[in-house]
C-alpha cells in the first residue's frame, strides 16, 4: 500500500517547512490560494516521514496503511464544524423582501436566516417574490423551515443534504445552537484536504483530471433582461449561465439577478453580466477549483473548442462522493 500522507490544514500556518523537508521528491506545496500544505503528487512519496518529523505545529501523520490512519484523524478530517464558517448573516423577518436583497447582495451570501436559525430565505425565494410583483412583502412570508446539520455530522453527509435536497448551503448547529454555515464550496475543499481519509463513499477528486469532464452545457445567452434570464435559469434549473456578446464572456447568475433588484431595477432591465475568462476544458480541474476559491465564484465559463460551456462548484462536488440512487 502506498504511504498516505494526513496534513491537518487546521494548524498548518503555511510555514514551508514540510515542502522543504521534501525537497527530494517534491510531493508537498504550500498552496498559493489556501496558503495550507498540500501534497501535490502522492504518486512520489516514499513515506520516508521527513514531513513529518519537520512539521513544527505537529500536522503531519505519515501512514503507509489506511487501518492505521488514527481514529482521531479520521473523526475529526471529515467533520462538517472543520470546514463550516463562522459567519452567519440573519435577517429580520419584519423586512421587505426587497431589504432582503439589498442585505444577501451587501453581505455577498445567497441566503438570510431567520428567527434564530430556524428559518432560511434564499436568492430563489426573494427572485419568485420579484417576479411575482410581491417584492415590497415581509421576508417571512417566502422562508422555508431551514434544513441544518449538526457540527459533528460527516462532510460526506452535508453534502448528501446539499444534493439531494437542491440547496447549497447548511446552518450547522453545535449544543442546540446556531454556529456557521456550511455551503457546497467548502465540501469541495474539505473533499480536497481530506482525500487521504478513504471509505466506501469518498471517491475523491483526482486534481490532475481534465475540466472536460466536469464542464457542463448550458443555453449561451446574449444581451437579456431580468425577466428573461429567471425564464432561462428556472426552466433549465441552473444557477448561472454563460454569456457572449461578441468576443466578450462571462456569466450571469441568480446572485446578478438578485443585485439587479437590490438596485431597484426593473424586470424588463437588461441584465449586467459579470465578463470573466473561460478556461479551457483541456485544463486541470484542480485550476479551475483554485481560480474559483481566490475569486469567490461559483461558476466559470469553459471552452471546449468552439464550443461554451459552465463549470459549477455543484457539479465538481457531485463528483466528489458516490451517490446511491434509490
Ligand atoms: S513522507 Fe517523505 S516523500 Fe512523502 S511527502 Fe513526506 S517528506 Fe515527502
Ligand atoms: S510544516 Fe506543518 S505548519 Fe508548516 S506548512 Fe507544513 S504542515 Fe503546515
């Protein structure tokens, strides 16, 4: 069995120390974007423990068997409280929905709890509002009771939720009380950082694999309004879809149509779409994921010859866990 080198990105402060230590076979980096250790070519170790043994702050655990992977390790790598954030931006139910834009679109998240957590209104809910000419309501009347998970639930979990239950974000509960959030982007990361920690349902992602395989087709929309760019997105139930107007691309999302009408636009405005570089789909998904982390999005534009096409961080992270279909 090849070594299994377990880096606890929790303590890692990015010190350099493990990378140099493994001078010889370069299987350590610090990555630019998370500034966290990260072992970039597995395929090379030779399990010597250099890493392990140069680690100030104790992070590393070299094993060259999976059983021996201590149980501490693996308990806490793959919970959800290692990856959720902190920040949790609650809204007043007494708000009009259109407040409640302007609050999602001034904090960049796309959703708002509620009555201490255990209501959500999401980008979705206040779009069907605006749509419906009920965007000067209160914000309680289009929440839905929030789904949430406990802090010591498994990654692998929260994202089965995500997925199965179309949403993209968890309030993660510690103590019967509400402490962080746990959206989609962070199991990508946690899928990344905790590949080591295998078991039946784990089937991590190789970062070497093409974008190809992730990219998916999408309607490539020219100039729109917000009226018609919500028929497109609902229709084909998708978040975002990509944009040409000539040589320009990008992107236009909900969370664009939700800034729209935070600004008080109209629903027969044009839509601003967001111009961002595609990547090509010959790529390493491992590119794509670290573009997307350092800019924030949730999507991105992908060439595939002539053709256009869209990344999401749903989509990669679909691939990231083996889902039984029942
Ligand atoms: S065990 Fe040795 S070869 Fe493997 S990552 Fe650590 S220093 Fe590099
Ligand atoms: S030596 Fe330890 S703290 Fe320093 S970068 Fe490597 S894993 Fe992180």
């Amino acid at each position: 069995m090849d070594p299994i080198v377990l880096i606890d990105v929790d303590r890692c402060v990015g010190c350099y120390m493990c990378q140099r230590a493994c001078a010889l076979a370069q299987c350590i980096e610090i990555n630019e974007v998370t500034r966290f250790a990260e072992v970039v070519r597995p395929e090379d170790c030779t399990g010597c423990m250099a890493c392990e043994r140069a680690c100030p702050y104790d992070c590393i655990v070299v094993v060259s068997d999976e059983s021996q992977v201590p149980l501490r390790a693996k308990i806490t790598l793959s919970r959800v409280r290692r990856y959720a954030t902190k920040r949790l931006v609650l809204g007043d139910p007494r708000w009009s929905v259109r407040r409640g834009a302007e609050e999602m679109t001034k904090e960049g998240v796309g959703s708002l709890l509620l009555m201490n957590g255990t209501k959500i209104v999401t980008e979705t809910d206040v779009l069907e509002a605006w749509i419906g000419g009920r965007e000067e309501e209160p914000l309680i009347n289009f929440s839905k009771d929030a789904i949430t998970i406990e802090g010591k639930a498994t990654v692998e979990e929260a994202l089965r939720i995500m997925l199965e239950k179309c949403i993209s974000h968890l309030p993660v509960i510690e103590r019967g009380k509400l402490s962080g959030m746990i959206s989609l982007r962070d199991v990508l990361r946690a899928s990344s950082v905790t590949s080591p920690i295998l078991d039946e349902s784990i089937l991590p992602i190789n970062p070497r694999e093409k974008i190809e395989k992730y990219a998916i087709q999408v309607p490539v929309v020219g100039k729109v309004t917000n009226r018609e760019l919500y028929s497109i997105l609902k229709e084909r139930k998708l978040k975002a879809t990509v944009v040409r107007e000539g040589e320009k691309v990008g992107l236009i999302s909900i969370r664009d149509l939700t800034k729209a009408m935070a600004k008080g636009k109209s629903l027969d405005d044009l839509i601003d779409p967001r111009w961002i570089n595609p990547v090509s789909s010959e790529e390493q998904i491992s590119k794509a994921i670290a573009i997307m982390m350092e800019h924030n999005l949730r999507h991105l534009p992908v060439f595939q010859g002539a053709e256009l096409k869209m990344l999401s961080v749903k989509e990669i992270a679909k691939h990231a866990v083996w889902i039984k279909v029942t």
